[in-house]
C-alpha cells in the first residue's frame, strides 16, 4: 500500500514547485495536538522540512469556517 499526499489550488495558478511549497508558511491542524503533522513526518523522513507558522488542535479548524 501507498500514499500519495497532493497539493490543490486554484486552476489558473503557475504550478507550485516543491522549492516553493516547502518556502510558504504553512497552518497545520493535528489531531491531538501532536507536535507535527503526518505530512511533516513525510517530508522529515525524505530530508524536507516547511515552515509552520501556525499549530492548531483538529478543533480548530472549525474556526476557519465562521
């Protein structure tokens, strides 16, 4: 079995390069507040890393909708 992580954004948006992504700042929701996401473990594991300007617990992305 295989994961595959993506990136969406807007059609008419260039392409984002891996360069670029790993640049921008980042929010990252855990579940538990775990000290970093799935996503960051990936990347850790493959010699990467972002920059997360923000953490927050899986409830907090409720607050992004009101």
């Amino acid at each position: 079995m295989r994961d595959e992580y993506v990136v969406i954004s807007q059609a008419d948006r260039t392409a984002l390069t891996l360069d670029a992504y790993l640049a921008a700042r980042h929010l990252v929701v855990t579940p538990w507040n775990e000290r970093q996401g799935v996503l960051d473990c990936e990347l850790e594991r493959q010699g990467y890393s972002r920059q997360v300007a923000m953490k927050n617990p899986l409830d907090a992305e409720r607050a992004l909708y009101y």
